[in-house]
C-alpha cells in the first residue's frame, strides 16, 4: 500500500479535525460540489446542525443570513431560526 493509499487520507482527515473542528469539517464534507455560502453564512451551519437539523436545512436557513455580514453569530443564528419557522409553516400550510 502506498503512503497516499487510504491510510494517509485518514490521517489528513484527522489533522484537519483536529486543527479545524469536527463540525467544520463536516460541513465542508457535506457541502463538497454544493454552491458555497458566504463566510459570514456559512458559520450558522455548524450552530443550527448542533441543534439538531439536518445539513440541506441548516444550509437553506443560513441563507436567509447572507446579508447579515455585519451582524453578530447570534444575531445571525437567531435569524436563521426565524427564517426556518416562517418556511416551515409555509411547507405545513
């Protein structure tokens, strides 16, 4: 087996954990060949896949941040939960 084989690809993945958060990192596995959100966006994600929603929810949510680059982590996830309940009684109604 080579040193690129699945072993070493492993370990990468390791040390991109461990520097970069397991969250990060999950998003940035989930969201492979996906449109990207902008920075400020993109780190709802992380907060709203904690509270339990799933990743094509959590990306959609954060959209409705996209123009908040100014506001706080908070502000924005509070945002988010707002744009989800609106959406979600519209997919209910």
């Amino acid at each position: 087996m080579s040193a690129s084989g699945p072993c070493r690809l492993g370990h990468k993945a390791d040390t991109a954990e461990q520097r970069f958060g397991r969250d990060f990192m999950e998003t940035k596995r989930e969201t492979r060949g996906k449109p990207p959100l902008p920075e400020h966006a993109a780190e709802v994600v992380p907060v709203l896949r904690r509270l339990g929603m799933g990743m094509e929810d959590a990306r959609e949510w954060a959209r409705c941040c996209t123009d908040m680059a100014e506001a706080t982590l908070e502000d924005r996830v509070r945002h988010a939960l707002a744009c989800s309940g609106r959406q979600l009684a519209r997919r209910a109604g």
